[in-house]
C-alpha cells in the first residue's frame, strides 16, 4: 500500500464510481518492459491503478461498475505460482489481495476469469471508460485480455441492444473522470510528495559534495545523483536524469550524459527521486569549478529572478498561464537589460520573442507522473490554481553556438557573444496552498552567492 490507508483508495473509489454515472471503467495493469531480449528493467505499477486501489504488482484489471448494485469495485488479480515466483518474487494472490486492500473476498478474483467474465461485467453499462490505445502486448497479457474483453461487450451491445436497450455503445477515455481527481493532491500525496522532494535534494547534496572534490565526466555526477536518490530511500530516478555539461544544456532533453566536466562549464542537471511512487523533479545550474563566471552570472540571476517571479505567481485565483507570463516577462526584461533582445519587454513579450531563447513552458502538474495528468486550459480559458495542486516551476534561457541545431537557430544580429553556449535552467517544486506557495525544494539552494558557497 506503500504507506496510503485502505480508506484513502476507498473514498477514490468511491468518487470515481459516483463520476462513473451508468458507466464502467477498466483498468489494466502496466506491462513488463524489457531493454532488450528478455533482460526485464524493474517494473513500475500503472498509475491509475495504484491511484485507486493501492496494487503495485503486474497481471492485474481493475473494473469498476458504476451502475451495478453489488460487485462495484473487483479486481482480477494473478494467482500464486511458486514455480514462477521463485524467479520474479513472491506474489500477493487474490486472497491475501482482498485482505490488503479492503475488499470483498468475492470481488478479488483469480486473473484466468478475466477473459470470460469481463463482457458480462460490462453488459450494464453505457459507456466504458478504457485507454485503448495505451494496450501493449501479445497473446494474455493483461491489456490485450481486456481490450477483448471490453471488444466483445461492445459487440453483443452492438447486436443486441437495440432489442434489450443495454450494453456499451461506446469507450471513452478514463482521464475524464481520473485527470481531475489527481489534479488536487490529499494529505497522504502531499506527504510522499515531499518525501520524493527530500530524496531529490539529497541526490543533488550528495552530487553537489562530490562536484566540491572533483568530478571529471557527466556520467560521474549521474552516479553520485543516483546513489543519494538511493541512500535516501528512494525507489530510484522518477525519471531518466539530465545532467548536461557546457553546451549540453542548451539540448532540452538531453539523455547521453557521457560528456566531460570542464573549468569554467556550467553543469546543469534536472531530475528527481522516485518515493512511494511520487516524483520529486528538481533542475539546478551550477559551475563546475564552483564559481559563475561574470557573463554566466548574469544570465543566471535573470533566470532566477524569474522563478522567483514565478513561484510567488502560484496562488490561489491566479491562472497556470500567469505563472508562465510572470517568468517569460522577467526573462524578456533581463535579455533586453543584457542586449540580448532590443525593445519593449512588454512589447517584445507579447510578439514572443523570447521563444528561441526560451522554448517551454514554466510549469507542469507533478504527482504520481513527473508530467502529471490534468487539463491546464478549461473551457477555453487558462486553469485557475487552487489550493492542493503541486506544479513544477523552471524558466530557463538557452543560448546555443552558432550551428549547434543546424543553421543558425538564434540569428538575431544583437546577440551578445558573451553568452553563446550558456544553457540555464532553474526548477523547484511548488505546492499550491491557501496562503503563500509552499516550496517543497526551497531546501536546495538557487541564489548564485548561495551556490557558490555549498560548491566551496
């Protein structure tokens, strides 16, 4: 259950159901992945379905009925294999499952009846709530078992229900219901929450001591990254780490982290640790030889300046869109200020000039996924932020040589030269709260004088 209450999955379920009206939704767990072969990486539980019930093994459905009287909530879970087990690890099983998660002994069945029973299952619904096209898989793997299954009801439905008036005309996506409910994140979230955001901090502390001493390649300060994640209890990386050396960091999402670590470089690394499967997801720009040199100060106060504008721009009533105008608006200001761009700031950010410089947003909803699910424009209009959202906020600048994209990608004829090669980037985490936003990375510092001083 990975530290969440019984009653926590219940009152999603719960709300899930009411939202489910004559509906039906199916869950499948994730699939084993594999990296090549049959070398099998470490399986990651579905989201959704940990979301609403707490399972974090594979070769399991949840489904859900919101029009049944009785067997609301069931769950298809493998059955023990000792053969198998002593192989991948020892399994729950449907009987020990139903214990664990607080459900009816008879709602908990064995996986082989999944593929008999889920039509029947679905037969009184209107609708089935199902991510078709995320099935992977052949033969029974759990997905592919139920896409059938939800196939073969929508066939009898398509046969039949003219004559009966029941059965599902149709499947639609489980994000309508499920994106909303994670938006807002209860206490036991906030609370793994900042526990990843704990673990992540103490991967950048323990990469920050090692970067103090000596570090020769990016591939070193990954291995250090990743053993505090580590130490700390995480589970490991929410994600594949950034640690981007020098004009790596002006490749957004660069992966390689095989480049040397050289005086005089900026290191800019973005990651997060994995706890109780929430993300932390933190980005700091740091000199490798542990002082900013006078061009890179520069443009890493303006970057600065614009978290800063940003963080305090997540509260209550203000718009995601705000949060993202306060950083560019900042970021166009310090360009103007370091002859970068020349104009207006409040001119030149509504013509968006900043984009070459600057071509991401500021935020994401952060949870259970690093990009965590969530509409961010509702009826045409930016989302307003309430208290219980957790953002992310990382307004960076990137200024790549001449060439470095094909083509010069920055052509302004104004570009100051001294900052060609600079690619910088700032991210905390932010929890939206009644009052100010509360900063789950404050931690970790971001002024430059204060960087300066943890490199020494």
């Amino acid at each position: 259950m990975h530290g969440f209450s019984p009653a926590t999955f219940h009152r999603r379920r719960s709300a899930v159901l009411a939202g489910l009206g004559q509906g039906a939704m199916v869950l499948p767990s994730a699939p084993r992945l594999y990296r090549a072969g049959d070398s099998e990486l470490p399986y990651r539980p579905d989201s959704e379905l940990f979301y609403l019930s707490g399972w974090i093994e594979p070769d399991a459905v949840l489904v859900l009925r919101g029009f049944a009287d009785e067997g609301r909530c069931i769950l298809f879970a493998a059955s023990r294999d000792p053969q198998a087990e002593q192989w991948t690890g020892i399994r729950m099983g449907p009987a020990a499952a139903a214990e664990a998660l607080g459900l009816p002994p008879a709602d908990v069945r064995p996986l082989e009846r999944l593929a008999t029973e889920l039509p029947g299952l679905l037969h009184g619904a209107d609708l089935v709530h199902a991510r078709l096209g995320e099935v992977r898989g052949l033969g029974e793997e759990v997905g592919a078992v139920a896409l059938r299954g939800i196939l073969s009801a929508l066939a009898v439905a398509r046969a039949r229900g003219s004559k009966t008036g029941t059965g599902p005309r149709g499947v639609v996506d489980p994000g309508g219901i499920l994106d909303e409910l994670r938006l807002f994140k209860d206490a036991e979230e906030v609370a793994a929450l900042r526990e990843a955001a704990q673990a992540s901090m103490a991967g950048f502390d323990a990469l920050f001591d090692a970067l103090a001493s000596g570090l020769s390649t990016e591939a070193e300060a990954e291995a250090e990254l990743l053993r505090g994640f580590r130490r700390t209890g995480a589970s490991g990386p929410s994600y594949a780490p950034i640690v981007a050396s020098g004009v790596h960091a002006c490749i957004l999402h660069y992966a390689e982290n095989r480049g040397p670590l050289n005086a005089g470089d900026l290191l800019l690394v973005d990651a997060g640790a994995e706890v109780r499967l929430y993300a932390g997801d933190i980005t700091r720009t740091v000199p490798v030889s542990g002082r900013f040199t006078p061009a890179q100060r520069d443009l890493y106060q303006v970057v600065e300046a614009a978290r800063a504008a940003a963080v305090e721009a997540c509260r209550p009533g203000r718009t995601l869109a705000s949060v993202h105008e306060a950083a560019s608006l900042v970021l166009t200001r310090g360009l103007v200020e370091l002859g970068v761009l020349r104009g207006d700031p409040e001119e030149l950010a509504a013509e968006e000039a900043l984009q070459p410089f600057f071509p991401h947003r500021t935020s994401h909803w952060l949870g259970l996924n690093t990009h965590d699910p969530g509409d961010q424009v509702v009826d045409g209009k930016p989302r307003v932020l309430e208290a219980g959202m957790v953002l992310t906020v990382e307004p960076g600048l990137y200024l790549p040589p001449d060439g470095l994209f094909g083509g010069p990608p920055l052509s302004q004829p104004d570009l100051a030269a001294a900052f060609r090669g600079l690619g910088i980037r700032i991210e905390d985490d932010i929890l939206v709260t009644e009052g100010e936003p509360e900063n789950l990375t404050a931690g970790l510092p971001t002024v430059p004088d204060a960087l300066e001083a943890r490199l020494s």
